[in-house]
C-alpha cells in the first residue's frame, strides 16, 4: 500500500531532523499548545501502536481506547513509553514506526478497521498517521528553526483536506455556504494537483505545502501566501479541518512560525 510507505518516508524525515540534536533539543516547547518535542514523539508513539492494534489485536485496542478514556490521553501515552524522553523515546518511537508502516504495507487497504469513532479503512487510517507525523512535525521544525523540504507525498494530505471539506462543517454543527471551491496547487516537485470544478468566483490556489499546513491547522490561512478567492473559499479556509476529534479553531495569525535561531 502506497500510503503506508509515504508513512514510512515522512516518519523517516521527522527522524533524520532530530537523530543528531542535543537531548536538551527534546525539551524545548512548541508552538503547539506549550508541549515539548518529547510530547509530540509520546503522541506519535502511542497513536501509531494503536494503529497497528486495528490490525493485530483488536481486543488490545478496545482496552486501550477505554484506558484513554478512563486516564486520559497525556496520561496513557505517558505512561506507555514508562515516561521516557530524549534520544531513547526517539529510538522507540522510530521503532514502532517502522513497525506500523510494515504492517500497514501488508494490509488490504480497503479493510475496515475498528477505531475510536466509526470504522475506517486500512488506507485511511494509515494516511490519518502520514498527516499526523506531519502535522506535529511541523511544530518541531518550527521550535527547531528548521527549513522543511517537503516531497509530493504531501499529496495524501491535500486529498484529506479536499475529502474533509464537509467535515469541517459538520464538526461546527454547520452548513457549507456553498460546493466545495475550486483547488489548485503546486507540489513540491512542480507538478499541479487540482480538485473540485474550475470556478472563477471561489477558488484556491498556491503551494501544495501551504494548502495542508492550513486544513491541518499549523498555520492561519493569513499567514500563508495562497490565493483565496470569493466568500465560500474564504469561510473554508477560515476554519478548514481535516483531522477527527472535536471542534478546533485554526491557530491564531502570526502564531505558528518557523523560529529564528541564532548561532
């Protein structure tokens, strides 16, 4: 399965940024609220075990889920790892990676597979860890001070923020003003993806990168250099949410931010 190897790959850069940092590094806190790069590895680890257990043990991933509701997430991804930080947590965590996206590459990707909420397929819910790793990478290149170079496997992400313009809507108990808008960007290596009907009244255009870091909320759509034009493209773009959970509003102008480091 192709999503599982883009898994892979985008799990391999966040690894490569952080195998060389000083341990004081893991410490340093994001831009995403206030959790440290060890936070976000604790996150990814656990998420991408429970993604697994959809596949190999599904009992184990019902005891799981209700152990989250019962202590809360922090706690159990906290307590999974046994509180561990720094270069062993990065180890673990690239371990269970790789492990996952092996399993994954096996799986028939139409397979439907238990999960938190409704079922989903085996695609979509390793194309659901691609976005995350990238979603909560981005606050580690940012708090690092680091330029991301990103591949056109972006583009699972920007078919999920094309497929999710509904959801964006339903999670606010709201109505779409209008179709989804015309969608044109640029990937990393040039190509152009578009989606939806032309339309010369609403319509998107701009860099894959800049698309998928606003429907995944790293940053305000003010913040970016897309082209957003007319009233429904502007109320998406507003609020665009690709990821499930509750309601989360975007990230307010000029938070998310690539640090300047000193030297």
């Amino acid at each position: 399965m192709e999503q599982a190897g883009d898994f892979l790959e985008e799990s391999r850069a966040l690894y490569g940024l952080l195998v060389n940092r000083p341990e004081a590094d893991f410490g340093k806190v994001t831009q995403f609220k206030d959790w440290t790069v060890d936070d976000v590895l604790r996150h990814l680890h656990f998420w991408n075990w429970m993604a697994e257990l959809q596949i190999v043990d599904e009992v184990r991933l019902e005891e799981e889920l209700a152990a989250v509701g019962a202590q809360g997430m922090r706690s159990r991804e906290q307590a999974h790892v046994d509180g561990a930080s720094g270069r062993p947590l990065l180890s673990v965590w690239w371990d269970q990676a790789q492990k996952t996206a092996e399993v994954f590459a096996e799986a028939d990707p139409k397979a439907r597979l238990k999960w938190a909420g409704p079922s989903m397929s085996a695609r979509s819910s390793v194309t659901a860890r691609l976005m995350e790793t990238w979603a909560h990478g981005q606050e580690i290149y940012d708090v690092l001070g680091a330029e991301r170079v990103d591949a056109d496997r972006i583009k699972n992400i920007a078919v999920l923020g094309i497929n999710t313009y509904g959801w964006t809507y339903l999670v606010r108990k709201e109505e779409p003003i209008g179709p989804m808008p015309y969608v044109k960007l640029t990937a990393p290596s040039g190509e152009i993806w578009s989606f939806g009907e032309e339309d010369g009244a609403n319509r998107i255009e701009g860099r894959a990168t800049e698309f998928c870091q606003v429907v995944t909320q790293t940053r305000h759509i003010e913040d970016t250099n897309l082209k957003v034009t007319g009233p429904v493209a502007e109320d998406w773009m507003s609020k665009a949410q690709c990821f499930a959970g509750g309601r989360n509003d975007p990230p307010a102008p000029g938070t998310r931010f690539r640090a300047k480091i000193l030297t």
